[in-house]
C-alpha cells in the first residue's frame, strides 16, 4: 500500500452538490421525512428525556437500550451533515436545543453517559465489554466534528472534547486498562485530533486499537470478576455473548480473541468489526502504519472473497450478528444488518483512499446500491435491521425499533454521500471520481476554481459526461473508476475515443484542462448472471442477476410463487425501463415453472417426473424489494 | 388403517435362515467379529464393572455414560438373536456370565440400575427427564425377551419380570406420575406383555404413551424444583435440553410438548422420537387404537414427506441430535444418527405389520441399505454415529464411543435381520415379501410346512427368484413388494408372463402352489438421478444418484477433488460391476471439473468465466465410503 503521507482526501459538502434523478429523491426523503421522523423517535423512545432526567437529577428511569445517547449522536452529525449542504435555521434551532440537553447531562468531570448517571452512577467503566459508554463517546465525538464543521460552533465540540478528556484521563499505559467492546470511538478520537490538532486523541485511539486481543483480556477479566466486582450490566447476557459452548472465554464477538495486528479473518459481530477496521484505517492514514495497511488489507480479502453477500451484505448470523465461517453465507437466514453494510462503506471509503485503488470504491459501490439502499424504503420512513437476500413473505421493515442503530446510520450515509463521490490528491491535482451520479464538485488546483459536473442517468444507464468549468486552463488529472462489473466501455475526450482497459481500476485522463472541455464514458451495462464460488452451497444450482452495481431480485407481486419452484433461462434475460417502483429498470425473461403439485407428498423423486410449464419472470433491483405488496422475495435464482 | 386384530406376524429366526452374497459378509462379520469386541468393549468402558461394584458394594465409581447398562442389555439382545440362528454353547455361556452379573445388581424390591444403586441409591426416579432408568429397563426388557426366545431360560426373564413389576408399582395413574425421558420402556413392556400375557405391563406402556405431554410437565416440574428436590443429574445440561433460547421450559426434545395424540411433525431427538412412535405402534398393535394408528400416519407423512435424508437418515442437527424444521437438511452438518436409521427401521417395520402397505417397508429398504449400513464398517469394527451426506475428509468411523450407543444397536439390528425379511398374516395363507435377498422362509397355511427360497443378487440386480417347497398342494398368497424405485417390472409365475402395475404396492401371486412352484421377478433397475423437493435448498442444483435401493455418492480417492468444483452430466451415468469395495456395483460416467484456480480471489463471478474441463465421475454405495483412503465424500451432486 501507498505510505499515508499520500492519503487522498474527500470532497466534502462544501465542495460537492448532488443533483441526481436516482439519489435526488432519496437525499430529499431522508432531509424532509427521515430526520424529522427520527427526531420524533428521539422523543418518544426517551432518548432525549434520558437526558434531561440525567441533567436535573429528576425522578425518572433509563429508557431504551442502554446505548440510546448514540441515537440521537448520530442524529445530530446525520443532521449537521444536512445543514452543512442547507442550511436551514429551524434546523440549527433544534440541534442547538439538543446540544443544549445533552451539555447539561455532561457531569462535572467531563463524563457523559446518561444510562450510568441516571442508574449506576458509581459503576462508571466497570464493564466495557458489555455496556457501550466508550462507543456512545465515539458517536458523540462524530457529531461534534460534523456539527462544528457545519455550523462553525464549538457547543457541541467542547461537550466532546471535555469528555475525550475525561476518557484519557481515564485510559491508556499511564491509566487504568481498557478498550470499547463496540468499537467507534476510535475514529471519534481521530476526528477530534484532525480539528484540534491534539496528538492525545490520536494517541488514545492507538491505544485502544493495540491494547484490544492483548492478554490478559480485559473482558475475560471483567466476565470472571462480575458478582465480586459489582459491574454494571447482564452476566448472563455477557456470558451468551464472550463464552463458546464449552463456557471458555472466546473474544472473537467482540474482535478480542488476538491482537488487532495478527488477526487475519474477519470475526464476530460484524458493526464491531467494520467499525474496528474503520478506525485502524484512520488511525493508520495518520501515522503512515505499514503493519496496520497490511492487516486491513489481509481482512478486506477474508471479508470481500470469502464472507459476503453479492449484496456487500456482511454478518452472516443472527446468533451474535456475526460472521461466520468462510463461504457460509444463507439467504433465508442472512441477517446482513444495515449498519454492518453502512460499516462497510466507511471502511471501504478509507481503503480507497489509502490505496488509491478502485477495487475499495467498487465493493463500496456494491454495498451502498443493495445491502445499504434495501434498508430504507423508498419513502425514507421504514427501515430493515436485517437484510435476507430470500424471505417467505414474512419480513417488512419497520419504522423504528428498540435497538434503534440502523435507522440514523441510514440517515448519517445518506446526508454524506456528496462526500462519497470525489476524493483527490493533496495538492487537488488528481481527482478520483469513484461513483457516478449527477453532481458537480470543485477542485482548486494551483488555485484555481475548477468545477468538474457530472451527468448521468446510472445506474440504470452507463453513459456519464463529466464536463470541466474553469476560468483558465488547468492541469489535473481526472481518474474515471472502471466499475468492477464492466467487460467494456467507450471513452470520449473531446469527441475523441480512446481505447482503454476494462480492468484498469482507474482510467485516467490527464490533460490541461480548458473552460468546457468534455470526457464522455460509456460503460456497457449488461444483465450478468453471476455464480457464487462453489464453497457457497446455498448458491449451487442458482445465478444472482446483476446489471451496472444494482443487484436484483424476484418478487411474489410480479411472478409465479413459489419462487424457490421457479427455474429461469439465463438467455433470455434482458433489462427494460419500467414504471413501477419510482421509475426502475427491471430484469424481464422467461423460465419453467413446477406448479407444487407435483412435488405433493413427495421429497425425492427422479427428474422425468418432475413437469414444469414456460413462465414470464421479472426481477427488480434488490433495494427496492418490499416496497409493495408483501410477498416472497428471491435474489439467488435457480437454473437448474 | 387395518384394524388392529389384522396386525401381521412375522417371520422369526426359527422360520428364516439368510444365505445371500451381499448380506452374508455383514452378518459374519456381526457374528464374529462384532459381538466379541463389543464384548471386550463392555469389559473395558467399565459397562460390566458397573455391575459388579453395584452387586458387590465394592469400592469403585461408577464408569461411562450414566445409561451403559443398557450397552450390556443391547449385546445381550444381539447375542441373544445371533445365538437363535447358530446356537453356540461358548456364547451361551458367556451371555450367562453377563446375566449373572446383572441380576447380582439387581436390589431386593426389583430395582436396577448401577449408576444409581453405585452413586445416589437415594435418589432413585428424581430425573426422569435427564437421566435413563426407564430407558435403561426397556432395553433390559427387550433382552430378556430375545434371550428366552432364543434359549428358553427364564434367567434374564426374571430380573426383567421383577424389575418392570417394581416399574409398575412405581408409576401410574394410581402412583406417582411419570414418563421417561427417552423413550425405549413402551416397546419394551409390550414384548414383556407378549411373552407373559400379564395385561399389567401392557397397561403400564400405554400410561407412559399418553401421560407424556400432558399438563403440568413432569419434565417441567423436575427442571424447576431441581435443586430443592435434590435431584441426580445435571441442572445446567437438562436445562439445554429443555430450554429455549428464552429460558422457557421446551419439552420437545423429548417429545413432551403436547399430548401425543395430539403431535403432528416429528420433533425432538430423533432416537427418542422414533422409540416413542414405535411404543406407540406396538401398543396400538395391542390395543387396536385408532387414534394412535392416525397421529402415526400424520407423524410418518412429516418425517418421510419433509424431514429425511434420501438416505433415510433423520435428525438434522447436531444440536439436541434432533429433527429441526421441514425440508432443513443441511448435507454437511448432517447429524443423521446410525441409532436414528435403527429407530426408522422399527418403526416402518411395525407400520407395514399394521397396514400391509408397501410404502413403510419401502423406507425401511432405504434406511436399511443406506443410513443404517454405514453406520458400520466393511469388516464390522468401526462405527459412524454421526452420517453426513458431505464430508470435507475429516469424519471417519470409530472402533466405540464414550456414548456406545450405535455399535450395540448395530449388531442387534443386523442381528436379526432375518426377521425384517418376511411377514405373514395370522393364518399364514398370506406371505409378504418386504426385502429382497437370498432366503429360506417356512410357512404354515393349513398346518402344512412350506419353504419358500429366495434367490437373487440384490441389491446389485433386479431379478428375483422364489421357488415353493411344499409336501402337498397348498393355497397361499404371496405378496411381493414392488419397490418404490421400480419403474418396470416383469412377472413370471411358472414361466408365464404376468403383466404388473409398478405402482402397485404389493403384487399379489394367489394361487394353489405344488412343490417346485417358482416364481421369477425382474425389477428393472435403471440408474436414477433423484432431485429433492424445491424447499430443500441444500440440495438445489444437484441430483443424488440411486440405483435399486443404494444411494451413491463421489469419494475423493475415485474423483478429482474438490468435489463441489465437480459437474455431473447426468445422461452418462451408467451403472458397472468393480472388484472395489468387496465388489459394488459402482456408477460411472462424465462431468466436468473447474480447476480451483478459477476461483482464486473470487467469490462472485460471472458465468462466462468459469471455465471447466472434462472429467470422469465414479460412484460408490453411499453405506461403503470411508472404507478407503481419506478423503472428501459427496451425496448431492452439482448439475448445473
């Protein structure tokens, strides 16, 4: 990998404007419906009485899950993100009047936890592993970043920076032993170190990183030392989580089985551990760490080649919301959580970045247009927690839930993607452009204003112009990604083709560059029927349809079900504009279909008996699955 | 169903003598090999010992699992059948030797059971659930009545008889409520009941039957009071067997969730399971129960129709060794137990006594030549307890296991094997032929003595020869069974064609037989490519190879490995004689093979680049693999 000293950076807000007929609608739902919804939730599920209660010391219990605080974090940078690209004063109002509760819960000494003040307020940090102060932390120092970034205020930013304070303080080689047994709050820290310039935040998250797997445990410990040591928290509920079936101590759950530096697989619940990789990737763009890149980059081939949905679903067990072993991936039973694939982009975004290489922005790709995109509804007010790629009808998303993480992960990406689309070099001499979507951004290489706009009907369509506005001619080099699903493409530089490699990760046109000057792309977007390795047993016998990064799927409402009787004849499937669902492309084809009759009180039988008569089949993409009528839903057809 | 007054009898070892070319090799190899280590087995796990310090009150803890007297009844049992067809004084001798043995440790009021009597003579019947004195007792019952039958002493008869009338006064309605927590006792008390006449034990069996899931639990009540009952066993391993992952009692583990009559899907331990439903078969034999006739039916329809392995092997899962949801049949985590198959043989073999239906004994063949017989060696000394359909070359047989409870039911099954071969109705004028092999059958319609010899080379060739051997003309019918298999078959009855529906069930030959009367079938026995029901998802994409009723499957050490990079093409299958194996048939024909290299670094990819080269495929009986080298194993072939 590249030293860090040459991480790209990213366009942020201020930089980039999306105007795009695929993402405009979902952008606008999240900035009309979803933040507004969700702030209702804050309410009525207690979040924001939870801090009050802990601010006035009045009577009152705890309410919601005992990491409810991060709800409304993530609220806040979801929102701060927004206000950043609009700002709107009612808005800033209503953060203001959050910041406001949530400053006043902040205890004397710089901690803030409301759970801890309001029930255990002697218990502070006596479970770590179980309780998720360190990770509230974490997703209070993101909002404090984005919300200063966006507002230029500090109120939010001192609340963190007090508590950052109080945590280092508390933890490190000179202080007690610890670590987050959910992991976030070491990419807080490097946010926190990258606006103030303090070192302790970067050396905190170092710390956290390295002393997570060293022996003795801290987790095992605190597991073993529960009734005498009065710990906050669940034993059982520990115990079910930190023990394996012979009740020895397995910290993989929480990425704590061997060091960070030695650990070669991608293991436990799988937010954690994106989370964890997210922060070691921070951590190592900053301190230019080669033992680090080497780790991520053994993980990020475990997870991509042998633990993840064609969805960029990752996690593939309910049990521990976990992954599991290499090539066990079900699809009735994937529970592929939404924040795990929202984890998945984060880790993704840093790795392009590190590298350079377009490989990180396609599995980024893969994760935002399918396992992300299917957990919010089309309308932006329903959510899945869990995302199978087969249901029987019985699975819909909901409006909120108890354990509330998904809901305002969805909306925190959302209100950032303009920051997903552009990262550069430096000196802004180099631009990547890893996802296409209508938008324009602005570059200033040598000083100079350049803004680069992006039109695109993707990912319905491949053909993408980028068109370059700059007061005098400019030299950068604008670096196309090749999508990892395109076999060919036609490139156009001011009316002329140039040929280019399909497998180049980045084509790159490097050029002074003069007021309206056009680049014209055209990736060839062909229905793929792709297998999955033969290891994936739940995929034998089955193709997943996928054209551009939009993987699809059938749905009862448009086809014969049983779904699992349906055999379809790859040949002739071919992609056409449709109206439903907002205006996507659907997959349409033809196939066989055994009415179940014939499999009537019979489990074997030879194939001559086994009739079947020609069916239509239409597939629409994954994403958009659960939007209609409920029903069965398919995304690994059979072909056999 | 028949009413029960109809129930067919069948012939035992006295009427039958086996002589056929692929049954003769196992059943010497039982004979010789396998009940004489089992023996030394019984010595060195302690199982014997076990007796002796019981007897004695000699210092000695008690050794093995807490149910290993019932290792000694089940080799009784097997050296009982065995002794039966070739009585050997040596082996009467030592069955003595272990008799005496046992009713030394039998206590004055008739109890016995050496665990309890060595390690908590107090707490006798405290955990009903968990622990094994009942089932213990049933397989002590069903060994005495195979040793009174086989030598006419009433040594073992009478520890029996003493200890089921101590049962009796222990439990029922006018006692103290209870039912045991694996079943075995029911069929154990209708063999008593069978020999002696005494209604009591008859009753006693139906008492457990229907007191089983009844309100409130026995099981249930024991779990909650554990500790303050004081109770044998093991609080934290009866509450994983009998808990749900919320802590809820569960009583299907061992059937005790609803009313028997009232269960409709098979559930629970499979071993438990199919010992429950044969005590239910054999009390309605008895009792000409309508009621259980149906809920076994429903039961049946469930196991056969939703939750079997192809190769009759039931149990799914490993956790709990138990039946889990319909059409869960994971191949590779396959529990399958060898005792499971063993269970399904009883229980068919009952359900074709009571309904003359072909279907039950066409499961019984299944198992029989499949789940069951690989369970076992070539040569009789190793045993599998576990029967996946896919291995990746790491599961191999045993010579014994700490829980011992295959080999013994193993030998008892092969053992007396002859009696699964032919039934008869009361007045012997109607013969059922069930299995297929080289056999002598004596019966007597009218008072005459009929032989009826079976030649053929089944389970290789179709064709079946039987030839009447009768002192006079004699009217009889003789039904054949056309296996489910079959597709076409060709009759001859003295040289006459007969033309026949090969869906009959049974095809009837009703006639008056002279001596030297024969009869030829030929069972058209094609290679036949079975696919599974569209809810199997395991099995989507992929054909199991049957031929006659031996399922096939790849080894590593006749194919190019890894066998899931292997395609079959199904049209080439064809069947041949080999030297291998001690001279299976095996299936040979062609496929194609993707190197390992294709799929280097990919997880997805899209068909166009698979590419794949020819291959030749060789398969082997199922019950034969891992006679050989190591290596990896595969029932469900890929086809797509």
């Amino acid at each position: 990998m590249k030293p860090a000293r040459d991480v790209l950076g990213r366009l942020d807000s201020t930089d980039v404007t999306i105007d795009d007929a695929f993402w405009n609608p979902r952008l606008e739902a999240n900035r009309e419906v979803v933040l507004e919804y969700q702030y209702e939730q804050l309410e009525e599920s207690g979040a924001l009485e939870n801090f009050r209660v802990a601010a006035d010391d009045r009577d009152g219990d705890f309410q919601g899950m005992r990491f409810a605080d991060s709800d409304a974090y993530k609220w806040l940078e979801a929102t701060s993100y927004t206000y950043e690209n609009d700002p709107d004063p009612a808005l800033e109002e209503r953060m203001d009047e959050v910041i406001d509760l949530i400053a006043a819960a902040q205890e004397p000494d710089g901690y803030l936890n409301t759970y801890f003040t309001i029930e255990e307020p002697g218990a502070r940090w006596t479970n770590l592993g179980e309780m998720h102060e360190l990770y509230c932390a974490g997703h209070l120092f993101e909002a404090a970043v984005a919300h200063h970034r966006a507002t230029g205020s500090d109120r939010l930013l001192s609340v963190a920076l007090d508590f950052a304070d109080h945590v280092d303080e508390t933890f490190g080689p000179d202080a007690r032993r610890g670590y987050p047994g959910h992991e976030e709050i070491e990419t807080g820290l490097v946010r926190l170190y990258r606006v103030t310039g303090e070192t302790r935040y970067l050396d905190l998250a170092q710390y956290f990183l390295d002393e997570r797997g060293q022996e003795p445990s801290v987790f095992e410990r605190e597991l073993a030392t529960f009734e005498a040591d009065d710990r906050a928290g669940n034993p059982k509920w520990y115990r079910y989580l930190f023990e394996d079936k012979a009740g020895e101590y397995d910290g993989s759950y929480a990425q704590d089985h061997t060091p960070i530096r030695e650990q070669e697989t991608v293991e436990g619940h799988a937010v954690r551990a994106t989370y964890l990789y997210m922060g070691m990737a921070d951590v190592a763009m900053e301190t230019d760490d080669e033992s680090l890149y080497e780790t991520l980059e053994t993980l990020w081939q475990n997870m991509t080649r042998k633990r993840m949905y064609v969805t960029g679903g990752i996690g593939s067990s309910h049990d521990g919301e976990r992954f599991t072993d290499d090539y066990d991936l079900p699809n009735d039973t994937a529970y592929a959580e939404t924040c795990a694939a929202v984890g998945s982009v984060f880790w993704n975004e840093r790795m392009q970045r590190i590298t350079r290489e377009a490989r990180f922005a396609d599995e980024l790709e893969r994760a935002l247009y399918n396992g992300f995109l299917a957990g919010v509804s089309l309308d932006g007010t329903e959510f899945f927690y869990v995302n199978p790629l087969e249901s029987d009808g019985d699975h819909h998303r909901k409006g909120w839930f108890t354990c509330a993480c998904c809901p305002p992960n969805v909306a925190r990406l959302l209100a950032s993607l303009d920051e997903y689309v552009y990262t550069v070099t430096q000196d802004e001499r180099e631009l990547f452009v890893n996802l296409y979507l209508g938008s324009t951004g602005t570059i200033r290489p040598d000083g100079t204003e350049v803004t680069v706009t992006q039109q695109t009907d993707y990912p319905w369509d491949g053909a993408v112009s980028l068109e370059v506005s700059t007061p005098e001619p400019v030299t950068f080099d604008l670096h196309l990604r090749v999508p990892e699903w395109c076999r060919n493409l036609t490139l156009t530089v001011d009316g002329e083709d140039r040929s280019v490699d399909p497998d180049a990760g980045y084509v790159t046109v490097g050029r002074s560059w003069e007021d309206g000057d056009a680049v014209s792309v055209e990736f060839e977007m062909d229905v793929e029927c792709l297998r999955a390795h033969p290891n994936v047993t739940n995929d034998t016998g089955r193709v997943a349809l996928q054209r551009g990064p939009v993987v699809f799927c059938l749905e009862e409402t448009d086809n014969r079900a049983p779904l699992s009787n349906v055999v379809v004849d790859e040949e002739s499937i071919e992609a056409t504009e449709s109206d439903v669902l907002e205006g996507v492309t659907v997959l349409e084809g033809s196939g066989r279909y055994t009415p179940p009759d014939v499999w009537e009180n019979r489990l074997y039988q030879r194939e001559e008996g086994i009739t079947s008569e020609p069916v239509d089949v239409t597939a629409i993409p994954y994403y958009a699955w659960d939007n209609r009528e409920p029903g069965e839903m398919l995304v690994w057809l059979r072909t056999d």
